[in-house]
C-alpha cells in the first residue's frame, strides 16, 4: 500500500513564487511600511519572500521541514504550529493575513474565523481557494456575516495535477459587508428562505408583469382582497426572517407599477381591484 506523503496528508500545493509576486502586487498594493502581516500556512516560504521588507511579517507552518525552509529563504519569523492553535497574542494584531490555506472546506471557515479574530478592523485576508468554496448561498451568506467578500478566478493549472477550478478571494473585516463579484447569491439564499409555494411560484412562473405579480395577487385574494405591506411580507416569508430581503422591494414595485389591478388606500396599504379581484 502507497505511503502517504507530508504533502498529500497536509493538502500542500505550494504556491508558484511568480504567482505569489503577483498576488501581493495586485491584492495587497495598499499596506504601508510597518504594517503587521501573517501568512497561514506559509509552506516553503513563496508569500513571506513576495511581501516587501518593509513589513512586519509572521509566518505559521504545521510542517517543521517546510518551516524551515522558509525561514531560511525569507529570513522572516515563522511559528512552527497548527495556525487555528496558535494563540492570538503570539500572532498580535495584523492588517493583513494572506495564505494558500488547505483546499478543505471546515478548514478554510476555520482559518477565516482565526483570521477575523487577529484582523484589525478595516483589515484583510487573502486566500487562495478552491472555487467550490464559494459556489453555494449558504455558505457565502456565513462567510458574509463576517467580512465583505471578494473574488477572482485564478488559472487552475497555478497547481500541475490540480483539476479544481481556482479562486483569489479577499475578505475585509468592515461593519458595512458588501460582496463583489456574486451575482443573484444574496437573492438565492433570501428565495430559500420563503414559503414553499411562492417559492415555487417565482421560480416556474412566466408572466410578463414579472414573476412576483401572480404572488402578490393571489396574497391578497387570500387575506381578503385588502392588506398592509407587513401582512403580505408575512405571507411570503413565514420563517427564517431577513433583516431587509430584496423580494420586498419587489413586492412594492408590483403594487405601485400596476396601478390598474391594485389601489392604495392608505400608506403602506392595498387592495385588489374588482377586475382583478372577480
């Protein structure tokens, strides 16, 4: 049976050192003398040699071989240890963390908790990631109460041998969370979160007053042809609440652009009208 090498058990796909070069100049440009950064995993040492000299640079390797070799080819401190068991004082506060963490998934969120607990505010990290790691709602949505998110693809062949499709994503520690690069990901997740048949509804309706007027109709045929935009928001999302879900600005613009099948009769208040209505 085939002994399983260091690189195999630990997921290592060193980083290329022009790739690395290339990756601090267009990501990390913004950091200024004296800024503290750390590099989790820093394997042989691509990222801690590509970071200019004028930063204060910390690098942690589970790998002691590995550690070795990058302390020696950078000439920056390395902490030989498993970086989610390094504690925070060891590592202090940084402005930066950037990294080719292991391609795992409960790694990866593992490894963005630690790096939001050692970030600055206003500070980043920057991994390279397997695609799937962002390809789903759900995840992106745990991910995005933490920091707001950005991403980039990155050639798969960066790897020889490696068949994932690759992503740079940086993730930024602000109050105000945004993401860039996610198209239809914030309403996806919102989708799954309401009532089956309306979600069913807008998913399979084809109706040229947009999909959320048949929903909208039939909410008020329900609750008697007459109610407030909390009632009918009520109606759509049962469970699972969202603080400001994108499907009620839709939800008003289907009450206020179709004046002809629903009449406002008070702030925030609608009825269907008697065509409609019969």
């Amino acid at each position: 049976m085939p002994v399983e090498s260091t690189q195999q058990r630990l997921h290592q796909w060193f980083t290329p050192a022009w790739a690395a070069e290339g990756i601090v100049e267009e990501a990390f440009g913004w950091l200024q003398p004296g800024d503290r950064v750390a590099e989790p995993p820093c394997g042989d040492g691509a990222f801690l040699c590509a970071l200019p000299g004028s930063l204060d640079v910390v690098g942690v390797e589970i790998d002691p071989v590995q550690a070795e070799r990058a302390r020696r080819a950078s000439g920056r401190h390395v902490i030989v240890g498993d970086f989610l068991e390094v504690p925070a004082e060891d590592l202090g506060r940084v402005q930066a963390v950037i990294g080719n963490p292991p391609f795992q998934s409960d790694t990866v969120a593992a490894f963005l908790r630690k790096s939001h607990e050692i970030l600055e505010e206003g500070g980043q990290a920057g991994f390279i990631l397997p695609a799937y790691i962002l390809q789903t709602s759900s995840s992106v949505e745990r991910i995005h109460s933490l920091f707001s998110i950005h991403q980039a693809m990155i050639p798969r062949n960066l790897f020889p041998g490696l068949s994932l499709p690759l992503c740079f994503a940086t993730f930024t520690k602000e109050r105000q969370r945004r993401l860039h690069g996610f198209m239809l990901y914030r309403e996806a997740q919102e989708i799954a979160a309401i009532d089956r048949r309306w979600k069913e509804a807008v998913a399979t309706g084809r109706d040229s007053r947009g999909v959320w007027f048949p929903v909208v109709r039939e909410i008020l045929r329900a609750l008697g042809g007459s109610a407030d935009l909390e009632q009918i928001y009520g109606s759509i999302q049962t469970m699972r609440p969202t603080a400001n879900p994108h499907w009620r600005a839709k939800v008003r613009q289907v009450l206020q652009r179709h004046a002809s099948a629903f009449e406002r009769t008070a702030p925030g208040q609608y009825q269907l009208r008697e065509a409609v209505a019969a």
